[in-house]
C-alpha cells in the first residue's frame, strides 16, 4: 500500500525581520537575502512532509514583486504542491509587513524542487500527496505543468 500525506502538515511559517545587514546599496533588502529564507523555509517543509533529509534539486519562477524596507517583517509561508517519486515542489509566498503602519504587500513568490534521500544519501520515495480541498488541486496541476517545463527546460538547456 502506497503512504500519502497531507500537504498540511508540510506547512511552514517563518518570520525574519530586516536589518542593516540585509540591506544592497539601494536601501532594499538583497534578493539573496530573501533567496536564502525561500530555500530554507521550503526545505524544512519539504522535510517535514517527508520525514527525510532533502537536498534542493532546483529553484525556479522566483519572482520579486515589491521591494523589502529596513524594519519590515518578512513572512515566508512554504507548503508542498506536488509530489513525484522521490521528488516534491513547494511552493513559497513571501510577504513584507510595516509594523508602524500595519501595510502589508506580497513581495516574492517562488517555486523549489527537492528530493529526498535516505540514509545513503541516495534518492528515495516520497509520500503521494493526499489532496484535501479544491485549492490542493489546483496548485497540484499547476506544479504538474510547471514540472513538465522543468524537465522540457533542463532537456533542452543541459543533455
């Protein structure tokens, strides 16, 4: 009998706050910054749906959409999409917030595959992800395309 899960428990909150370290020369947070906290909140989530260590095997379609202010709040919600053989899609929404003003505004969203190994470090299954609302559906079958460009993409960029 195949293990399924839900994409539930693979949620992921996590809170950063940005300081004058974080900062480029333009007084906006460094996309690498933010780039780093995608990768680690969408590997504990990955992890955590699969009870297995992870190593991220891409990061695509990561897109900035508002700069990120000295003193914000940086939310970062990562959860699991998709499920292959030994590989997963999460998904990861990152959103700024002005304490002082109460403003909030998606900043960034972004997509990351990760496999799962076992304790050879080799690549092991994953559970199926069990789909439980018509939202799960929905971003099931957009991750099912974005991984067919995935694969078209490194086909025709890298073999």
């Amino acid at each position: 009998m195949e293990k399924s899960a839900s994409s539930s428990c693979s949620l992921v909150q996590m809170t950063e706050l940005i300081l004058p370290n974080h900062m480029n020369a333009l007084g906006t947070a460094f996309g690498g910054v933010i780039m780093s906290w995608i990768d680690i909140a969408a590997s504990i989530s990955a992890s955590r749906y699969c009870s297995k260590n992870v190593v991220t095997a891409s990061i695509d379609d990561v897109h900035f959409l508002a700069p990120v202010h000295k003193g914000d709040v940086v939310n970062l919600v990562a959860q699991v999409n998709y499920t292959h053989k030994t590989s997963m899609e999460v998904g990861v929404q990152v959103t700024a917030e002005n304490t002082r003003t109460q403003d909030r505004r998606n900043t960034a969203n972004a997509y990351l595959t990760f496999v799962a190994l076992d304790e050879n470090r080799h690549p092991t299954a994953v559970p199926s992800l069990l789909l439980e609302t018509e939202e799960e559906k929905k971003r099931f079958e957009q991750a099912k395309m974005r991984r067919k460009w995935r694969l078209e993409r490194r086909n025709q960029l890298y073999l």
